[in-house]
C-alpha cells in the first residue's frame, strides 16, 4: 500500500514527538508499504517567523523566511528516519525532484506537479526511499519559492497522494480524528468514525480545523483520507475516515418555489426569530426550501403548491408579534444550484455565474451561497434559459 502521511505543527511540537512520528513511519515502512511524509513547521514556528517580520519585507524574501520552518522539520524528521534505518530523503523547494509547482499566478501548476508527484512515486517504488517532503511550500518555474495559503501541509499532502496514486493519505493532528462537538466546550464529544467531504468541507469552511479546505477538493473517490491523533502511533489503524469526493453539479429543481418575505424593524435583533417564523411551518409539514435573511426581514422558500398555507401561517405570527410588519408573497420562482468542491478555491465564481444571466437581461432573484454551493433563484419563465446559460460556464 502507498501511503502519504501528515504531519502537523503540534504532532512535530518537540524531540518527542519528532520521535514517536518517525516510530509510526518506520513501522508503517517495516509492514512492506511505501511512505511518502509532508511535514509542516514545528510547534508555532512559522507564526514565530511572521511576528518577526517587523521591517517591510516583499512577498519573495516573506516566502523564503517562513518557509525555514518546514524546512528545519523535513531534516529533523529525515535524520530521525535515518537513525531507525529508513532509507529517507528529504525534498525541499529547489532540490532535485521537487514536485510542487506553481504558475505566475501562484495557483498550482497541475499538469507540472502531477508529472513530478508521479516520477516521485516511482523512484519510491525503486529506490525504495521515503520522501520527506515539506508541506506549505511550493517553487515557481523560475526556482523562486512560494506558498499554498493557509492550511498549506494539507493541501500538499491530498493533492500529492492524487499525483501519486497514493492508496491512502493520513493527517496526523493534534485531535482525535473529527468529533461531534468541541471536547472543550460540549459534555460527551465523541469521535465520528466517518464522514463525507460534503460535510466535512461545510465545517472547515464555518471553523473546524480539521482538514483544511484547500485540501479536500484534490480527494478522490479511490483514495482514502484519515485523520488520527498523533499520540495514536499507528499511521495505518483509527481516527476518522473521510469518505467520496466533490462533484460538479448542476441541478435544476423541479416545480416551482414561492418566495414569502416577512419584513419587520430590527428583526436581525431579535433573538429567536427565525424559529418562531420557521416552527409553525413545520408543524404545517411545510419543507422549507432555502432561507435568506437581511437586515429587516427573512426569506423563505417553499414548495410553490403550499404558497397560500405558508402565507396564512406566517401572517398569524405577523399579527402575533409586534416587530413584525407584514408578510408579503412571489410565486412562479426556480432555483437553479451549481455544487462543487472546487467552487471556493475560484475567485470571482459568483460573477462567473451571475454577469452572463444580467447579459442575457434574466433578472435575479436572489442569490444563496454556502461553502461548497450556489443556488441562483429566477422567475420561472427565465428557468430554462438560465439552465442552458450556466450550464455553458466551466467551472
């Protein structure tokens, strides 16, 4: 088996836990599997190095600074390694072989690190070498090197076990695998076995940190994703496992949805509000098909059949509450919704989508966004039109 293994700033945080990472490497080595290692900077170091930078510093010399902590990290793993008779390499930006290569952009250069992530993996299956690899940094094509953003060393290690071919990738953190809850804040947080991308790119993206974003979108279906704590030593059993992968999809819904705004003054303040609008609802065994907020008011979407039910409701809860005002009703809307995992990692995505609709003169509704989604909302006589419009879009 092929594995690509995580290491993160804590579980590196000491001589300690540099040795006990290199324990459960070696072992995962001796049981006849191919290793490669991505390490990020030990303990806080890189926040260190950027609460150092105190002068003006440009974006080049900023790179090369902080990237000195996973580079301390690689030689201290490889030496670790070394001692326990692994045949280990470490791969920095400007060696022979490094794979992460990003364009003038700073975005990945997918068709370059994809050839050598690939030629790398070879050369362990020859060489029969363990790459230790740091995380976070990447190399331009003219030698300069950059970085992959926050969340950096996750990132390196899911996009390099797709390039290669890895069976296999383990995030070795500082938390048990993902929990229910915050073990800090919540009695009887537990660890979730396993979880989709789905769910678990919704709760990075609103502050689990877990896996980074970034990450997640280079996970395919054929390679399993782990997350175990680094006091577990055993890179090949336990924490949770992150199971599918993103898929681009667009889905017109079918039928038609009424739009009921409830306006009122200071609603934002008004703690509670959305469930004593929403309760009755469901009480009424009306699915709510989205929901908008602003200032002063909210929005509901429903099924546009329970348009005149949904009506009656909400304006009994108008009547029944004074910083309420009114409920008013559109009928006849679709909703057009574009899912992706790459979605958040594309600036400007929501224009992508929205500019050719104003071109083609098909007045928008509304607009909703999550963290991996975007529901564009249209009268129904533009749904087709819009369909075939963003359909068009490559995403």
């Amino acid at each position: 088996m092929r594995v690509v293994a995580k290491f993160g700033g804590t579980s590196l945080g000491n001589g300690d836990r540099v040795n006990r990472a290199a324990d459960s490497v070696a072992a995962a080595v001796e049981a006849g599997n191919e290793v490669a290692v991505v390490a990020s900077a030990m303990g806080s170091t890189t926040d260190y190095l950027l609460d150092a930078i105190t002068f003006e510093a440009d974006e080049a010399d900023e790179a090369e600074i902080v990237s000195m902590g996973e580079r301390t990290s690689v030689r201290m793993l490889k030496a670790a390694l070394s001692a326990r008779g692994v045949n280990a390499v470490f791969f920095e930006p400007g060696a022979d072989g490094w794979p992460v290569i990003t364009d003038e952009h700073g975005e990945v250069d997918i068709e370059e690190t994809a050839k050598r992530a690939a030629a790398l993996a070879e050369r362990m299956g020859e060489e029969n070498v363990v790459p230790v690899i740091t995380g976070f940094l990447a190399q331009d094509h003219d030698g300069n090197v950059t970085t992959l953003g926050r969340g950096g060393s996750d990132t390196t290690a899911v996009m390099l076990g797709k390039y290669m071919d890895a069976d296999e990738v383990v995030i070795v953190t500082d938390v048990e695998g993902v929990m229910t809850g915050d073990p800090r804040v919540v009695e009887g947080a537990r660890n979730v076995g396993q979880i989709t991308v789905d769910e678990l790119r919704n709760l990075s993206f609103r502050g689990a940190e877990v896996v980074a974003p970034s990450a997640l979108s280079y996970k395919t279906e054929g390679m399993d994703v782990r997350v175990v704590h680094y006091q577990h030593g055993d890179l090949l059993t336990g924490g949770t496992s992150i199971e599918g992968q993103f898929e681009n999809l667009i889905d017109l819904r079918e039928g038609t949805l009424a739009c009921l705004t409830v306006a009122g003054r200071a609603i934002r303040n008004r703690p509670g509000i959305l469930s004593d609008l929403s309760k009755p609802l469901s009480d009424a065994g009306i699915n709510i098909d989205a929901v908008a907020s602003g200032m002063d008011s909210v929005t509901f979407y429903v099924d546009g059949e329970h348009a005149e039910k949904a009506e009656t409701i909400l304006h009994d809860s108008v009547i029944a509450e004074e910083t309420l005002s009114s409920v008013t009703v559109e009928d006849d809307v679709a909703v057009i919704r574009v899912t992706g995992g790459e979605l958040p990692n594309q600036p400007g995505v929501i224009r992508k989508i929205v500019d050719p609709l104003a071109d083609a003169h098909i007045n928008l509704l509304d607009v909703i966004t999550s963290a991996t989604s975007v529901a564009v909302f249209v009268n129904d006589e533009d749904r087709e039109q819009a369909l075939e419009i963003i359909q068009k879009i490559e995403f």
